[in-house]
C-alpha cells in the first residue's frame, strides 16, 4: 500500500490532481476539501492515500488530511458505497458535521452529497454509528497551523503560498511554525 505520495502538482483536474513523481505522472482524485487546499501548479504537495483495485484497473485516492483518508476507509467498509460516493460525501461534508451527522442519526446531511440517497445514507449511519469518535477534536496542530496561516496571510502572503509553506513544518508553538515556514518562503 502507498501511504503517501509527495511530488509536484502538474495538473489539476475538477476532481483530480496529477503529480509529477520523479518523471512519473500520477493521477490521484481528490475530494473539494482537498482541492481548495491545495498548492498551485508547479509546487510540491503531499497527500495521504488509497489505493483502490479493480478488475480493470487501479485508482488512487488523495486526501491532504490523515482524518479524511481514514474516514474515507471507514466509508468504503459501509455496504453500497464505493470510493466515489465516499469521495462525493468527503466533498460536500466537512469531517466536523459528517461525524455530528453520524452520532445524531442526521440522514439528511448526507443526502446532499451526489449519488446518497435516505437509504445509502441510513446505512451509513447505521454501520458507522460505533466507528466514528462522540465528539469531534479539532487537533492542537490544526489550530496552531491555523494560527500560522493567518499570521502569514497578515504578513501579506497569499494563502497558496502560506498553505505551501506550512505543508511540512514541525509545529510546538505558532512563532515556530512562522520562522520554519518564512524560510522555506525565502528560498
């Protein structure tokens, strides 16, 4: 299994990316929510993902967070959805609500994903109800990440750029993540 995939973003496509890896040009469909996180062309970016085997060919999956990667396994384990409806769940629905959906029994918000209907998106709930976490924690990471990308934004960098910066960096405190991610701007 491919636990991750770092090269540089070659193309993106409405649900995909292709990243060129050392010559080698990989296409990995990605959800929205990756998407809009996303770095632009020419620039390095890793995703986390899955590799999915049919009779007739491989497709990778790309997520940018582990969390969506392992909801998206979690999702694929429900009978009647396949990656692609998992994809248009992860699309549409943030961790955050799918989780409060989950633990609810809120069908509806599901069902605005494309191709989940009441029935699919029941049984997801149904078989999901024990797997997910009660509540959902947002990571110190993420916040702290958060805290840097709007430093950098205040800083006057565009968000691609922050997001880039950012992609790699050890982070214990905001002011760390700062200065690794301003060097890595000035190279």
């Amino acid at each position: 299994m491919i636990e991750y995939i770092r090269g540089i973003i070659e193309d993106i496509g409405p649900d995909h990316v292709i990243i060129d890896l050392m010559g080698i040009g990989i296409k990995i469909f990605v959800p929205f929510s990756t998407m809009k996180e996303l770095p632009p062309k020419g620039n390095i970016t890793k995703l986390y993902t899955y590799l999915y085997v049919r009779e007739d060919g491989f497709q990778i999956f790309g997520f940018k967070r582990k969390e969506e990667l392992e909801l998206f396994e979690k999702l694929l384990s429900v009978s009647g959805v396949g990656p692609k409806g998992a994809l248009s769940i992860l699309s549409v629905v943030p961790i955050e609500s799918f989780i409060k959906a989950v633990n609810s029994g809120d069908y509806k918000i599901l069902t605005a994903a494309p191709g989940i209907g009441k029935k699919t998106a029941e049984r997801i709930i149904l078989e999901l109800k024990d797997k997910v976490p009660k509540e959902v924690v947002v990571p110190k990471e993420d916040s702290l990440l958060n805290e840097a990308l709007e430093a950098l934004l205040a800083l006057g960098y565009t968000k691609s750029e922050a997001i880039y910066a950012l992609s790699d960096v050890n982070c214990e405190s905001v002011e760390q993540a700062v200065k690794e991610a301003l060097k890595k701007l000035a190279k």
